[in-house]
C-alpha cells in the first residue's frame, strides 16, 4: 500500500502522464513529473520507490489497470540514441476517471455523497453534486442510514472541514456545557471525529499548545485568523489510542482494567471491543480468574488497558449486570459510585 500523504495528487498526475500517447515516460521522468506537481502545492518530493509502490496500486483493487512496459529510443544531449524502459496504459484513451462504474459502485458513490451533503456549505460540494447527478441516473433504493444529532451545526462542520484542509489557524467561539458564558480560543484545528452521533472538534491552542476537544454543537461563531504560520502534527491520531470516546486527560495514566462479561453478552464484547487493545482470556489465566470470582458463573473474562474518563465508565456500565469490573479498585469505585447515584435517582420510583 503507497504512502497515503498526498496520495490523490500522486496518482491523478500519474493517471495523466501514463494515460498520455504523445510522451515516453520512464520511471525517472514519472518520479520528476509527479515532484514538480507535488513542487506547485508546496509538499515535499517523493522517492522513487514511491512512485513504484503508485503503480502497483494502481494495477491492484480497486483500480486493476493494465500498465505495460516498452522500450523507447531517446536522444541523448550529446546527440547519441539510447534506449529508455518506458510505462503507460495498455489501453489506448484510458483513464481511471472515465470507466463506466458498476450498479455497485454507483450505490456507494451516491451513499457516500448523500452522506457528505448533509454538511451544509462543504468546500466545492457543486462538484460532488454534480457527480451525484451524472450516477444517480435512476431513482436508487436507499440501502444505509446514518444516525445523526440534530443539533449539529452543519456549517460548522464544513467551516472546520475547509480549515483544516488549508491548514487555517481559527478563532473559536465555544460555550461549554457546564458555562453560562462563552470563551474564545485562537486554535489549530487538526481533525473532525464522531463519537456517539456527536461530531468533535481537535485541536491545538495557540497560547498554551494544549490538544483540547470541542463538541460542535457547542460551538457559538468561527473566525479565520490573519495569522501566515499553522502548527502541525502529524501523530495527532496517538491522541486516542489510550482512551474510550473523545476526552484524554493527560494527568490519568493507562490502567489495565480487568472484567466479566456474562454469557448473554459476552460475543457482543468479543465481536465489538471496547477498546482496541482489549484481551479474551483462556486456558490457564482464565482458570486462574475463576479461582479468585467463584461468584461469577460462567461468561469469560477480559481486559483493557486505557485511561478513565466519562466516556469509559459510561461504556462499562451501559451492559448493566451482564459486565462486572473487578480490577483496579480505583475504576471499580468509579463505576459503584455510578451506580449508587442512578440508584438513588430512582429510589422514589420504588414501590
């Protein structure tokens, strides 16, 4: 699989180059060719390598192109011929951007943009309309749903969509849920996540250079900055991998958090993990388990290893009594005390 940074640009500019009869291209040249577009973006220059990796991409799924090789005379500075190793399509007037696409594709293309104009304003979203129109030649049954928050502000999204693509530095008006007034941040935004038909917002303040999540829905007004510098990082998807949901306070560290889940439950929690670094145990450390909860009749035990926050614990006790956490004490405490406040929530309801 080819680096996925600049990805699209690369295999649009070799989409071109190769499907080009009036030009003989080597490797080398292709590699030039795809550099000097890269060049016009301001992104660095790629390998070799890289550009080898593009083909093979391209002759795999979901392209399956044909791409052949042949040899071509070429006049040297000096005025001597040699021979150069040249690539293009096989077929003559191919294009990856002009095959007829299958019923198949044509349903997950049209889903796929039914989906993203649902966003209000999304940069050059004519053009994807426009690809909507040119496919959907026929009514077509809708075969997905999405759930979605209605209290999502849609321009929103497109507004943080467009800034993190141009890299824009913004100013935030946010009212959080727990205030009555609002606050303004000058940020980097770095990604848009979905978590629980709630849309979030990451991104890097521009006076402490804190990473801060910020629902959308809470979000009052946003400013583009005057500013001409934006901060990168390119390991911002590090941030949730120790964590359930949205929120990582770095203050909690990674616990190992071990559970029962009962036999109602327990192929939910093995088909849907959750955490990505969730262990099923067996054989000799599942006996082991056993011998310490006699109290737990059958299911199977399991662990998580990430940090507690809301997210986490509203997880864990969403199975009710099919899912028992027994270690650490300090996130057993966390989901008894849960528990105890729904109890006592209820407890005028008892008759």
């Amino acid at each position: 699989m080819p680096s996925t940074k600049n990805l699209l640009v690369r295999i649009a500019t070799l989409d071109s180059l190769l499907s080009n009869r009036y030009h003989n291209y080597s490797l080398n040249d292709l590699t030039d060719k795809v550099n000097e577009k890269l060049s016009e973006i301001e992104c660095p220059p790629v390998t070799r390598r890289t550009i080898e990796y593009d083909i093979d991409f391209l002759e795999s799924a979901p392209f399956y192109v044909e791409i052949e090789k042949y040899r071509s005379d070429y006049y040297m500075s000096n005025g001597k011929i040699t021979v150069k190793k040249c690539l293009r399509y096989k077929q003559n007037g191919f294009s990856i951007f002009n095959h007829t696409l299958s019923s198949d594709e044509k349903y997950v293309l049209t889903e796929a943009l039914s989906y993203l104009g649902q966003f209000d304003g999304l940069p050059n979203f004519e053009s994807l309309e426009a690809l909507k129109i040119k496919y959907d030649d026929k009514p077509i049954k809708k075969i997905m749903l999405l759930e979605k928050n209605e209290l999502d502000q849609t321009t929103h999204f497109a507004v943080l969509f467009t800034a993190i693509s141009q890299q824009q530095v913004i100013t935030l008006t946010y009212k959080a849920f727990n205030r009555t007034s609002t606050t303004k941040y000058i940020l980097h935004p770095y990604l848009l996540k979905e978590y629980n038909r709630r849309w979030y917002l990451l991104a890097l303040t521009d006076d402490s250079h804190e990473i801060k999540v910020f629902a959308l829905d809470r979000i009052v007004n946003i400013d583009i900055c005057n500013k001409n510098y934006f901060v990168s990082d390119e390991d911002i998807l590090e941030y949730f991998d120790d964590i359930v949901g949205v929120a990582n306070y770095t203050e909690e560290e990674v616990l190992e958090i071990l559970f029962w889940v009962s036999d109602k439950d327990v192929q939910y929690i093995r088909t849907r993990p959750i955490h990505a670094s969730q262990i099923f145990f067996h054989s000799a450390k599942e006996n082991k388990l056993r011998q310490l909860y006699p109290q737990l009749e059958g299911g199977s035990f399991f662990s998580i290893n990430c940090k507690k926050n809301y997210e986490l614990i509203q997880e864990l006790t969403s199975y009710g009594s099919n899912l028992v956490v027994l270690s650490p004490q300090y996130i057993v405490d966390e989901v008894i005390n849960y528990i105890d406040n729904m109890n006592e929530k209820y407890s005028f309801l008892r008759k």
